[in-house]
C-alpha cells in the first residue's frame, strides 16, 4: 500500500542494481552490513519525514 | 607539562625549542610502541624547525595533529590503506597558523580511518591503546591526539570533530577537547567526512591550553570567562537518565560543583533530542559516501569493514534523504535556539558509558546491550548538527576510567564554554591526573 513516507530498507538485490548504476561492485557480505545500517537509518528517516512541518525552511 | 606551561618556559629560555622538541620525541619513542598514537614521527624534521621557529604565542612548543591534516612533506594516509601513499602538498590552513605562531608539528596521529567512526581501530595501522588501560578503546576519531595529551607525549594536538571525534577520545582519555562553532576554524588541507558538520579543533590537558590552540587556529581571541557566578547552566535531566547510573553520578558531581561555584542550575528538555541523531546520520552519511565516491569506485576493498558499510550506506540512502536532513536540522535549531533563550550553557555526561575494550562492538547500558555507536550518538550529534562550541572535560573517575561533562555553548560561545572548564579545572584537579602507565616504564620514573 503506498504511503507518505520513504519505505523500509530495501532488498540486497535493489542494492546491488543501485551500486551498479553507481559504478560501485560490493559483495554479498557489504551489503548485508549496508543492511544493518539501512534498517535503522530508514526507519528514522521515515518518521521525520512523517513530523518534519512543510514550512520547515532549507537549511 | 602543560601546553600553557610548556609556551612560557620556551618564551623565558627555561628550556630552548629545541629541547622541548627533543623531550616529547623521547617520550613518543619510549612510550608509543605501547600506545600508537602516532602514524608518522617528523623526527629531524621538527629538530630542524625547531632551530628557526618564529616568535609568537605557540614559539617552540611541540604539537602533532591527527592524519587527516595535511602537513606540507608528510604522509596524510586518514589510517587508510587508501591514501597510504598520499603525501600533502601543502599545510592545511590549521597547521599555517600553528607554524606561523611558532609551533613545530612533532608527527601525525591515529585516527579512526576517515575519521570515520569512534573507537581509533584502524585496520590497516592498528588500535590506538587508551593510557587508562591499554586493553580498552581511547574513543575516536582523534583517538591519537587524546592518547598523545593524555599521556604527555606532546603538550598539545589537533583533532577534527564531525559528530563526537574531539569530544569522545577527550572524554575517554582524561583531557579537554574543544569541537569549536562550525566555520570558524578554516578546514581546508583537511581531508572531509561531511562538508556542512566537520570541525577541527584541540585536545590538550586543560581548557587554557585549548583556548590557547583554539585562539591560533581560529585567529581570533580566546580568553576564557573568568568565573561562573549567575551563569544559568541547563541540566540536559534526559542525557543523565540514560548513562550508566556510575557515570551519570559521578558527572554529576562536576554539575553540583558548578553549582557551588556560583552557576544556576536549571533542568531543561531539548526538543527533538531522540531526532538529532537520525538527522545527523541523513547529512553525515550521504555528504561522506559524495566525498567518497570516487575511492568506492576503484578501491572498495582497501576499506576497513566498517567504514566500507557506512559510506555504502550512505551511497543508497535517497537523494532526498540529504534535503530532508538539511531542512530537519533547521528544525531542531530552531528548538534548541528557545532553550539558549533561558540558559548560557548546557551540560550533560560527554559519554554515557565507560570506553569499551579493543575489539567490542557493543557496551551494556543499563540492562541493554548495544552498538558502542548507538549508545554515544544521542550525547554527541545534537550539538554537531546545531554546529555549537562543545568542551568535554573531565569529572572525575569510575572505577579508574576518566569520565567527562559536556558543556555546549552557543555559536560563538568558545569563550564561555572554555570558562566554564577552566572554572572547574581550577576547583578540582581531575585534569591533573596521569594514567598508571606499566610500572618501571620509563614515563613514570
């Protein structure tokens, strides 16, 4: 179901299509650590994103 | 020997440049197998320079900078197997104006590779050891400036501060860091982790010998505020609930000394404090992995394990995810900008635990185990993503490891927050104290 917000972390495979668009070759074990960042990174950024007032001004 | 110490004895020819050069490169050779602190010792270097150093503020007294600083002719490798073979061309500005004042730079120390991360465990150049005890981490990034004021080794070291790097190895190791106001301290020659969070500051044993450094690096003045009589001083109540019980107690004697020395203490709640460290982690990662790129590409796996995860994931992170980070950071500024409307400054534990050992991920924290990073984010990025002047200094000791209060002043505050720590400094004598190095080593004969 669509929602407002950025989704939870992606898969590895996404991952790995996004690094070669990049130009960047990470193995399986990069991503699986990248995974354990993304899990609590995306989560947050969900919920600001959620709470963040849209007149919020840029920086 | 103090920084401030060390200036007057060369300025009154007590000692001569070149002896105070030669007494800290004595001490590095004795005592640095057992700490690495330093990658690289500018041995003849230094004794040359210090044959001509200019007269000024710093004339002949011996400082080593962290090794993502680029001192003009020496290796600035970041701890990295990436720029192991980099060599600076140039001083960065910091280093300018310390040799202009009359500095010799002594050597490069230990970081954290990149600067990018908190324990100073580089794979590629080996752990920094804590004096403390040399079994457990000396935090990080600066890992190598606490270590080298912390154990004498010079007077006086350059760190550079993205979300904790000056104000966690200050904590762990027992001496005084300043991460100063974002901008005032020119980052150029610096190798970057983030273009709008990175500072460059000092680490030394007292709060004058940083407002000594800060003043020269900053080129401006510094004198920090004397006395704290009617000074409001916010007590971050949530910051102290979380630490270890211990370190909060202790911390919170150095709050109760201010509090006998003049200051008002007035409980305070910091909006958005639970945010701060997403938001910081949003801008961080994503201007890291930018700056990286180019290495991702061609030189992935010369990356430590952990500094490879953190810059890919701030590679997959969305574009938008910057902006974001960008507009949330005005957001939770305009927070803290209320609270600075009823207090001078804010104090907290600089570190909710005690440095875990060489080679532990996590710490435990009142009942809960967790990633050493998760637990120090909430004590540190708050005041790196609202680019304020933060001092750690020390406040006394748990189980016979240094403790450290944060004091966080408003932009431009480096004056205030230095007083504050020199109020204290003068009142107690825990930056006094020297670590029990083994004994019969030559450091304490």
């Amino acid at each position: 179901m669509p929602t407002e917000s950025s989704p939870g972390p992606p898969s590895i495979e996404f991952l790995r299509a996004i690094a070669a668009q990049q130009g960047v070759d990470p193995d399986d074990a990069d991503l699986e650590a990248v995974l354990g960042f993304l899990s609590v990174v995306m989560p947050g950024l969900a919920e600001i994103e959620r709470r963040l007032p849209a007149e919020t001004p840029f920086a | 020997m103090t920084l401030v110490e060390t200036a007057r004895r060369v300025q009154s020819s007590a000692v001569s440049a070149r002896e105070a050069v030669e007494t800290c490169l004595e001490r590095i050779e004795r005592l640095d197998p057992l700490l690495n602190a330093f990658i690289h010792v500018r041995g003849e270097e230094a004794l040359a320079e210090a044959e001509r150093a200019p007269e000024g503020p710093l004339h002949g007294v011996p400082v080593a900078v962290k090794d993502v600083i680029d001192v003009a002719g020496s290796p600035t490798t970041a701890a990295s197997k990436v720029l192991a073979d980099n060599v600076a061309g140039g001083d960065a500005g910091c280093v300018d104006r310390l040799r202009r004042a009359g500095a010799i730079v002594v050597g490069k120390l230990n970081t954290h590779e990149f600067a990018l991360g908190a324990t100073t465990t580089s794979p590629h150049f080996g752990p920094a050891h804590n004096p403390w005890d040399l079994e457990r981490t000396c935090g990080g990034s600066s890992g190598g400036s606490g270590v080298a004021a912390a154990a004498d080794l010079v007077p006086g070291t350059l760190g550079t501060d993205t979300a904790g790097s000056i104000r966690i190895p200050a904590c762990y190791c027992g001496v005084t860091g300043l991460r100063p106001t974002i901008g005032v301290v020119p980052t150029t020659g610096v190798v970057p982790v983030s273009w709008t969070l990175d500072t460059v500051g000092p680490i030394a044993r007292s709060a004058e010998d940083c407002a000594l450094l800060h003043a020269v690096i900053a080129g401006e003045r510094c004198e920090p505020v004397e006395g704290i009589r009617g000074l409001r001083v916010g007590v971050v109540d949530a910051l102290f609930d979380r630490a270890d019980p211990a370190v909060a107690a202790q911390v919170s004697t150095a709050v109760d000394e201010l509090a006998r020395l003049g200051a008002t203490l007035e409980r305070v709640e910091v909006p958005l404090l639970d945010d701060a460290g997403t938001i910081n982690q949003l801008v961080l990662l994503t201007e890291a992995a930018e700056v990286h790129l180019r290495w991702l590409r061609t030189r992935l796996r010369d990356y430590g394990d952990d500094v490879r995860a953190r810059l890919l994931a701030g590679l997959f992170l969305p574009s938008t995810a910057h902006v974001t980070g960008l507009r949330a950071r005005r957001w939770f500024d305009d927070g803290l900008r209320g609270v600075f409307s009823r207090v001078d400054v804010l104090v907290a534990p600089e570190m909710p635990v005690l440095p875990p050992r060489i080679g532990s991920d996590t710490v435990s924290l009142r009942g809960r185990e967790l990633p050493h990073r998760f637990a120090l984010i909430p004590f540190n990025s708050p005041w790196s993503l609202a680019g304020l002047p933060v001092v750690s200094t020390p406040a006394g000791f748990v189980d016979g490891m240094p403790v450290g209060l944060a004091i966080v002043g408003r932009r431009r505050a480096e004056e205030v927050v230095l007083g504050v720590a020199h109020t204290l400094q003068k009142a107690t004598d825990w930056h006094e104290q020297r670590p029990p190095l083994p004994a019969g080593h030559p450091s304490n004969e």
